[in-house]
C-alpha cells in the first residue's frame, strides 16, 4: 500500500496520517482483462494502482471505445468518488494482473470521524484539484492542438537531473492515438506535431520514452 501517497487527495499528510488512513484501506486483486469498474456504476471506491495497469475509457450502445487514459503502479482513480454521490463516468478494465489499494467511502467517512484533523488538509488538497482542473479546462477552451499537445507533454514530464531544466522525459509509452485522446484532436494531427517537433530536435523517442530536449516552440 505504499503508493497511497502517490494519490494529491493525500499529499501534505503526515507520516502517522497516512497510517491512519491505510488503516481504513484493503486491497483487491485483479486478472488481466478484469472490469474494475464500469461506466454509470455508483460511485463509492478510490483505487490506487499498487502494481499492474489498467486502461480508463468510454463506449457507445454500438461497442465503440474511446480510451481516455492509460494508468500504471502509483497511479490512480475515482478519489473524488469517496466524497461526493453520482455515477462513474468512465470504464475501467485491467491490462495486466493487477493489484490495488481500495478506500470505500463507508470507510473514509469513518476515518474523518475519528481523526478530524485529516479532513482540514484534503480541503485544501481538493481546492487545489479545482484550480488545476479550471486551468485545464482553460487550456483546453483557448489554446489551439499545438498548445494542448505540448502542454500535455510537459505535464506528463519529469526532469532528467537538477542540473537543466529544459531536458525532460515521459517515463511511461504514450501512443500518438492516447496524446489525441487527451487533446481532443485527431491522431494524424498530433502526428505530424511530434513529427515535426523531432524534425526540430526538440523531442526524440528513445527506449519507448518520449524525451525532451529542449524548450517547446510557444507556437507551431
């Protein structure tokens, strides 16, 4: 259960904390090809991914998906479920054997109960979810594909050393198909984007690692 931390609803939380919260959590297990959850299901579950991946997506009355993310170990999904009432709005199926940290809202209700002093910290991490979500959206409103390509690669990112800033990588194998996905535009666009940003040496595909160079052009 070490990747709990991994989760924003829980950052800035204590050592003892996070024990207690791990205290109110189980764990569940999961072949390969397995639905964790599916789409219109109640909401009542935060899964964090412990080890294993799964895939997040959508799907008409006709069978057709549209993959909305890819997750792996540490990663994670449904945290705002434990605090509000609805319907999941995604499907959830693993792609390989899977294990998983589980909080059901039952649980989590029972754990601010006991230990107030928790709940303080998660509003502030939940204020903090918002912005970022208002600052998405706004990305998504005003920037054309370009922008929303590169800001997604940044934001997928990590530095390689202290030492440069500009130098970046993706640690994890991002296809072209799930970047459009993200994006909201067509995989033959975002093609000849990165197609274009490797022309430039600014980005190179090295050991299925998206790297970073250098500083994305502000405009294509």
């Amino acid at each position: 259960m070490k990747n709990l931390q991994s989760v924003p609803l829980f950052k800035n939380l204590a050592t003892d904390e996070l024990n207690h919260v791990l205290q109110y959590a189980v764990t569940r297990s999961h072949k390969k090809n397995s639905v964790v959850i599916s789409e219109g299901d109640d909401t009542d579950s935060l899964y964090v991914i412990e080890s294993g991946s799964v895939k997040v997506y959508l799907s008409d009355d006709n069978g057709k998906e549209v993959i909305i993310n890819t997750l792996e170990t540490g990663d994670y999904f449904g945290e705002l479920s434990i605090l509000t009432t609805g319907k999941r709005s995604a499907s959830v199926i693993t792609t390989s054997n899977s294990s998983f940290t589980v909080i059901y809202k039952r649980d989590f209700k029972e754990l601010l109960f006991n230990h107030p002093d928790i709940a303080y910290v998660l509003i502030e991490n939940l204020a903090d979810r918002v912005r970022d979500l208002t600052d998405n959206i706004k990305s998504l409103a005003l920037s054309d594909v370009y922008g929303r390509v590169t800001k997604t690669l940044m934001n997928l990112s990590e530095p390689l050393c202290k030492e440069s800033a500009e130098q970046r990588a993706i640690s994890k194998r991002l296809t072209q198909q799930e970047i459009a996905n993200r994006v909201g535009s067509s995989r033959e666009m975002v093609a000849r984007i990165l197609k274009d940003l490797t022309l430039g040496g600014y980005i190179e595909l090295k050991d299925k690692k998206i790297l970073i160079n250098k500083k994305l052009p502000e405009h294509y």
